[in-house]
C-alpha cells in the first residue's frame, strides 16, 4: 500500500494483502429501510421473520436485527441482515427474496464485508444446561 494522503479509495487486493493475517471472512450486509413509512412494514413482520428464521436454519444468516434511531429511541423500519453468499450478486438474489422486499414493504443495499477482527464468547453452564452469549 501506498503512503499517499491524497487516496479515496485501495484496491481490495491491497487491504487484503495488508490483513492476510487476519481472518478474511466475507459476508454481505444487506441495509433494509421502508420505503412507505412504518405500517407495510408491520404487515410484513410475521412472513419477513419466517423467512430470517429459515435462513438461520439453511447457515445463510450470520446475523440480524432491526436499527433503531441515533438517539436510541425508537425504531423507524430499518434493518440490517449480515449473510453468507458466494458473491454480492448471490446476496442480492436472497434479499430479494425476503418478503419485505417482494412485497414492497422495503427497500434494500448490498455491501460486501470483510471480517477482519472480533470474537465471540458463549458461556455454557453443563450443570443449568443454559448458556449466554457475552
């Protein structure tokens, strides 16, 4: 990588060359937002969350949830769903097939991510058979 403080954007070949020791983990998020207020939304909450459930169960869902406003107040619609896919393409082809998207409810943005750093911790109690994500 170059040192140059006039740069906008790098190459993806020249941060994953910076990182090779790191992760590397590609996944897609998809940034979800109403495109006609809150209440179609809300009509397709149930069919919308049937449809994140079963990517959890096919492994496709890494993550999801809704976002709430920079003040911490409330919820306007907006979501954010991180998936695996083999490419963005093949994210955008799961997201439109999202009941909240077919149905017009909201509309959506790829981004492909990198994880580079993190961690996960899980805490298993054998003895309550309970565990806790820290």
């Amino acid at each position: 990588m170059t040192g140059n403080g006039d740069l906008t954007a790098l190459p993806v070949p020249d941060v994953m060359e910076a990182s090779r020791e790191m992760l590397q983990k590609q996944l897609y998020a998809i940034f979800t937002e109403p495109a006609n207020g809150i209440g179609p939304v809300l009509e397709q909450m149930a069919d919308h969350l049937a449809f994140q459930v079963q990517l959890e169960k096919d492994g496709i869902m890494y993550a999801a949830g809704p976002m709430w406003t920079d003040d911490e107040e409330r919820w306007e619609g907006e979501g954010l769903v991180v998936v695996r896919a083999a490419s963005r393409a093949e994210a955008i082809a799961i997201a439109e097939r999202d009941p909240m998207h077919r149905s017009g409810a909201r509309t959506f943005r790829v981004r492909p991510w990198m994880i580079n750093e993190g961690s996960v911790t899980v805490r298993l109690d054998y003895s309550s058979q309970t565990f806790e994500l820290l």
